[in-house]
C-alpha cells in the first residue's frame, strides 16, 4: 500500500468543488466538515478560511495537517468519492492526534453510508 498524495488525488478546478458541493452530503465533526459525493476515483479538496486565522502561515499548516492525516488515511475511504474538507474555528488549535481522530472518524462514517 502506497502512502502517497499525488497530484492527480486533489481537487483542484472550481468546477470539481462546485460538484461535489451541489451533489454531495455533510458529515459534521468537531473539528471539519466534510462534504463528499460518489465519483469515478477519489479526490480531496481542502477549505481554510480566513475565520481561522489571519495568518497565512497558521491557515497552511492546518492545510498540511489535513493533507497528511488524509495520506495516511485515505485506505478508510472507498475508491469513488470526492470530498471536500472545511476546518471549523478551534482547528488551529488542537494537536495533531486529535485532528486525526476527528478525521479518522469522519472517514469511517463516510466509508460506512457508501457500502
């Protein structure tokens, strides 16, 4: 198993987050939403807004956390799905072990309504 995130795993276009926003459904966790619809291969996109924090450089290093704990954990996930992850205020923070819990969690429910 490869734990890697290539280029071609990210949403990247407005349009791959316009559809997943009109065709998709919300999980809410503690720390992210995520929203997420069936596809043809899976992708992620992630959302910080400047509600977390002013800072650009607070706003990438959740960036990175999400993309890493989504590396690691991508396998929980089925193959046809596109999500889009939104950090909710407090985001910033919290360590990195509860971040990946709150995800791993959101994975598991997300993996659970697709079979």
């Amino acid at each position: 198993m490869k734990f890697t995130f290539k280029r071609y795993e990210r949403l990247r276009k407005k349009k791959e987050f316009d559809n997943v926003f009109v065709n998709g459904q919300w999980i809410k966790g503690n720390l992210i939403n995520v929203c997420y619809a069936l596809s043809t291969n899976r992708k992620v996109g992630f959302i910080v807004s400047k509600k977390i924090s002013k800072k650009a450089v607070i706003r990438n290093k959740v960036k990175r956390r999400l993309r890493e704990i989504f590396r690691l954990n991508k396998y929980i996930l089925p193959n046809k799905v596109h999500l889009v992850v939104i950090a909710k205020q407090g985001v910033e923070k919290v360590n990195f072990s509860e971040l990946e819990y709150d995800v791993k969690q959101i994975f598991q429910k997300i993996h659970n309504q697709t079979d």
